[in-house]
C-alpha cells in the first residue's frame, strides 16, 4: 500500500482555482486509478514557509515511501512510470510521450505562462505576442493532423499539454479549431472532470475556515 | 555499436554561437564517453524545413537505431539513462535529477528566455524583470547551501541548470555569488569546453562555405 501525497495550497483567492497545477498530480492519479491523498501548506506566506518542500516556494509537491518530488512535469513523471494508461512501457513510446511532455513545459508554457503573466500585469499587446502565436500556430498544425500527441494514445504528455493550453486567455488568442477540439475533448475526460472539481471543493471549503 | 547522430543548424551568426542547444547534448555526450555525430539542418528557412524532425522549427533533435527525439530536455533524459555519470541508477537519485532538470527548463528558463527575448528586444526593465529576480534569489540560497543539485554529486541536472544560466544579460543580471560561483565550476569542466569549443568551430567552417 502506497502512501502517496499530493501537496497543495491550503487556500487560494477564486481566480486560479480550478488552474492550481495540484491539479495535474490529481488528474494523472485519477486516470490510473492511482490512491492518492491531499495536504496542503498554507497559502499565507508560502513565498517563505516551505521551501524546504519547494524551492521557489510553489506547489505542488508529492511524497511517497520517503521520496519527495517537486516540479509538476517531474511528479506526472513519476506517476507515469506506475501505469500504462499515463505513459507506454515500450522504450519508443516512453521516449514520444516524455518528449512531448517536455514539449509542454518548455517550448509552449515557456512562452504562454510569461505572455499571460504580462497580460495580467496589464500589458495585454505585449513583446511576447508574436513569438506565441508561432508557437501556437506551429500546434495547430501538428493537432490538426493527429489525436493523440504520442505512440498514437491518450498519455500523460496529452495530459500536459492540455493542461498548458486550456488557460482561458491562452485559448481565446486567435482561432484554433484543431488546437480548440483537442483541449476540449482532453479535458472532457472524466478524470480531468474529477479532479478539477474536487481542487475547487477543497479551497471553497477553506473559505468557510477563513470566514 | 551506437550510430547517435545530434542535429544542428548548419549554420548560425555569431551571436548564438556557444549557446545553440545542441550544445547540450554534445556536453552531455562528452561527459558520459557516448559517441555521436553531428549532422546538420538548413539554418536558412529553418522555420518549416524540417517540421518533421522538430516541430517548432527549433534545433537539436537526436536520432539513434531508429528513436528520433525532439526538445533538449527530452534527449538529455535520453542520453541520461545510458550512464550513470549523468544520472544515478536508484529510483531516488533519478527522481532527484529529474526534479531538477525539470526546474531548469520550467522554473528558471521559463522565466529567463523570455525575460532576455525581451531585452534583447529593447525592453531592458520589462514585466518580467521582478519574477526573474525573485527565481534567481531562490537558486543562490539553494546554490549557497549545497554543491550539487541532485544526489550530492555531478548529474545532468547541473548540466542544464548551468547551462540555462550561463547566458550573459542573466549572469550579469545582480551580484549572486553562489550562482556565479557554480556556474564557473560547472561550465569549466572539460566536457563543456569541448563541446562549446566543437560548436562554434563547427559554425565558423560553414563561415567559409557561404563566403
């Protein structure tokens, strides 16, 4: 019996609830049928109060068996490596499914996390605009000829990928029908449903706490 | 016997000579005793001549027995599974250096490319310059406190987190000793100065080919 955990905020404000990257451990232990539980650390003063979990003061982060492991993509990592349904056991189909996942991170939210974050800031015709719309227009092109990001099935670098994508200002920047039908049938999945749902009841039920 | 090939551009101009990605693997290759080769994509019309190797238009992407990976990150966890040199064989020393090679491609360049894209872009004091600082802050306490990222040795996650932060505009970005200090001891190992010295005289022979 495993004891894996899932760490997360203890509160968060409305606006990223249903966006907090726990979200993506939960999502991938739901499509395996992995156990998990979920602790938290508490959102005041999370710059500094567990940094000996999380280096830059973020979550999530998960335990299990005595090993700890932050960084969203390393924790789906980790996760993909107990089951098939997240990432195929053949060593070519690992390599796509990582390499999309690594994707994911690096050469799409490297350029949407930061474009959002200016947009946020208030500078919405930002520097970065035109750099994301090649990026996104490059994934419209490879979605408009594939269902699947990897080994020719659902994995966890869908999973990413889809996570990475669905942020509301991402999705309405310009129109990308193959790009839209992809996030839309990813994050139908049951699981995805689950474990958003479940993140918004933990921190609504928190603001009773805090009431 | 192995017939790993590393793909580049075939050329670049001078300023990203040292930096371009490739330069990665080659390192990571040079540190583990792997062989490889080094073959070579158009730089002209690297936009979509070769979207099938690589489909953001991007350099490297490595080929082996018929396993074609894209996106650095992905090919160093490749290559890290072939040695123990880059990546402990234990369950916990791998988790450990993926975690942070993950942080360096999600944590820290996510912030830092697009942060020099934009000062590159004249935009010195941008949006982003407060969010960098406080990610570099975090990684001169972890560097303050211990040598190694991962596993208390050497690994690949110091490879790319040195290589992510050995870009200019980001070393001179304030005074962090910690960080400066590391990155001088990782980038003076004879691996990196091979390989960054077989990068750019690869890039300087293609000077007299287009001359």
């Amino acid at each position: 019996m495993s004891d894996l955990t899932i760490w997360t905020y203890d509160w968060v404000p409305p606006g990223p609830r249903g966006f907090v990257r726990d979200l993506r451990l939960r999502w991938a232990c739901e499509e395996a049928g992995i156990p998990y539980a979920v602790r938290t650390v508490p959102f005041d003063g999370r710059e500094f109060n567990h940094l000996a979990d999380q280096p830059f003061g973020q979550v999530p982060f998960l335990k299990e068996d005595g090993v700890e492991i932050f960084e969203s993509g390393a924790g789906l990592l980790h996760l993909a490596r107990k089951s098939e349904v997240l990432m195929p056991g053949d060593a070519a189909g690992a390599a796509e499914t990582e390499q999309w996942l690594i994707a994911a991170l690096n050469s799409i939210e490297m350029v949407t996390v930061p474009w959002w974050f200016l947009r946020m800031s208030g500078d919405a015709d930002n520097g970065l605009t035109g750099w994301m719309a090649g990026r996104l227009d490059h994934m419209e092109r490879v979605l408009g000829g594939q269902d699947w990001l990897a080994a020719g099935r659902f994995t966890v670098a869908d999973l990413l990928m889809a996570d990475v994508l669905r942020v509301p200002e991402v999705r309405a920047f310009g129109d990308r029908p193959a790009t839209e039908a992809y996030i839309a049938r990813i994050t139908g999945r049951p699981a995805f449903i689950k474990a958003e749902v479940d993140q918004i009841a933990g921190f609504e039920a928190a603001d009773q706490a805090r009431a």
